[in-house]
C-alpha cells in the first residue's frame, strides 16, 4: 500500500539553523555538512566544512518513551528506509545556491535520526548516493570523497557517545583505499552500539545489491559449498548487502519531493513494504512530516500476500 500526501504550502524558518537553539540536536558530523561546495555549484551532492563545533546530546530514559499522541509503541516500524529527495529544488525556491539546500537537507536529517533513536525505531537507512551518481565529473567525485573520509575521522567519539552503530553499504571497488579504511574502522568501532543503526548506501543500487548476490551464490556453487536446489530466499538475503542488519527488509520507506518511484533503492527488500510518498522537499519534511508517515503506517493491515482473519 502507499500513501500520497500533499501539506498546506509551509515557510521556512531559519531558526533551525541557530545552532545554539537546537537543544540536542543530533550532529551526524561535527565538522561537516554535506553540502556542495561553491566550486561546484550546480554539479550535484557533495560534503562541506562547517566551521561551528557541536556534538549530538545522548538520549535520556525520558525520551527514549516518549511517543507523539496517537502514535502506538507496539505498531512502530522496527526499519525505517528514506530517499531523501528535493534538496536542490529546496534552494532554487528559495534563490538558493544549491549547497545551502544540502545544509538544509543535513539538518532534516539530523532531525529524523533523533526522532528514531528517542522513538524506539532501530535501523534507519538513507540513500545517500548512487552507483548513478559515478557519471558526474572526477574533480567532484574525487572533493567529495576527501571531505568524506575525513568526516568520518571526527566521528568515533559522537556515535560512541551516542550508541549509534553505523554501516556503509554499497560498491565499494571505486572508492580510494584510505577511505575504505576509515569506513572499516567506523564500522567496527560502532559495531555493538545498539540504540539505532544507521545505514548509509553509498555507491549503492538495487540491481547491483541483487548482481552481486548472484555472484556471490555462483561462487558458492561453483566452490561445492552449496548445491544448486539450496538456492532459495533466505540465502539471497543472506548475501544482499542488508545482511549487516537483523532488520533486512524496511517496513516502511519514506520519499519526499512528490516523485512516485523507488529510484533503484532496496529493490528485493521493498516487496512488502509500506510506502509513503510526500510532496514535502526532503528540507521541509521534519518533525511533522515523520510524525504523519508513521500515523499512516500504524494505519495499515500488513498481510504480506495474505487474507484479513
């Protein structure tokens, strides 16, 4: 089932953007916005210094049981999935440059994995770039990587803090050797962290998730561990990049922006999820936006292919 949802036209409030009024804000990066940078304006997502220092604020006993009325506890979604959709046309409408609207996507962010980890959700996955977003040019896929890894270097001390477990999904065969060792280390650093997952799917897509499960089986195969009438469901998952997470398959997936499409994200792992598409761009979603997806979802009879008793 999917929902479509259109708000009353909104304003924006910069007041969001007083870092000194965002009591316990999450900072998924304490340094770093990803942004572009003015350099290549126009050229897509990218990563940005911010000059301003701030830590996420861990969750207190208080928080971690508070629900929004209406919203039950035993209905949440235990995954939660997110194309974060509309970030440059945030800005265009605004008179923008195209870097603020990523700066401002990053708050929302920020926002909504807070929200997950005070509401009891447990694995939040973002489709932060795709193996489609190789085409565009080196100089900036190459900027983009550099401020990445050295992102990731400043926050081993924030998601311990914070007892968030991050992993890193998607192709890595591209990326530089140094970063796949920052990401290698972040990983196992916040490996039994347990309050939330996240999932960043970098270099990720759908049909490559479901290739190089093949692949993997084939070798299998091939090597005599498995024969080929084992082959079934659970092995698939068993290979598809999600098997870092106990929760594989999202219950529900959040696209903002109005576009009615997955865009080649979670392709296997979507087949029963719940949908929910809003016309919000990605900076304008927030708190009441998230609040609404997850009403809708609590809504809903989930039979996977089954009748109502």
């Amino acid at each position: 089932m999917l929902s479509l949802r259109v708000p009353a036209p909104t304003s924006f409030d910069f007041r969001r953007f007083n870092a000194g009024g965002l009591d316990r804000r999450w900072r998924l990066s304490r340094d770093c916005l990803f942004s572009l940078s003015p350099d290549f304006a126009g050229r897509g997502i990218g990563f940005g210094v911010r000059s301003a220092k701030s830590e996420m604020a861990p969750f207190t006993a208080a928080e971690e049981e508070t629900l929004p009325e209406g919203l039950q506890p035993e209905l949440m979604p235990k995954h939660v999935a997110v194309i974060m959709d509309g970030n440059g046309r945030w800005a265009k409408n605004r008179g923008l440059q195209p870097w603020d609207g990523h700066r401002a996507g990053v708050e929302a962010l920020r926002e909504i994995v807070e929200l997950c980890g005070k509401w009891g959700i447990q694995v939040l996955t973002v489709f932060a770039f795709s193996t489609d977003n190789w085409i565009r040019p080196k100089i900036e896929i190459d900027f983009l990587l550099s401020l990445f890894e050295r992102t990731l270097k400043s926050e081993f001390d924030t998601l311990a803090k914070n007892n968030v477990r991050i992993s890193v999904i998607g192709d890595s065969s591209k990326l530089p050797e140094s970063l796949i060792e920052v990401i290698n280390e972040v990983e196992e650093v916040t490996k039994n962290n347990t309050r939330l997952q996240l999932i960043v799917a970098v270099g990720y897509s759908g049909k490559y998730d479901v290739v190089q499960a093949c692949r993997g089986i084939a070798k299998r195969v091939k090597d005599g561990e498995i024969e080929v009438g084992e082959i079934d469901e659970r092995l698939i998952e068993q290979e598809l990049e999600t098997n870092c997470t106990e929760f594989p398959y999202p219950d529900l997936l959040i696209r903002t922006s109005g576009e009615l499409r997955v865009s080649n994200f979670l392709l296997w792992q979507l087949a029963y999820t719940e949908l929910f598409f809003a016309q919000e761009l990605w900076p304008d979603f927030g708190r009441s936006g998230f609040i609404e997806a997850l009403m809708s979802f609590q809504q809903r009879q989930r039979r996977f292919g089954g009748r109502k008793s």
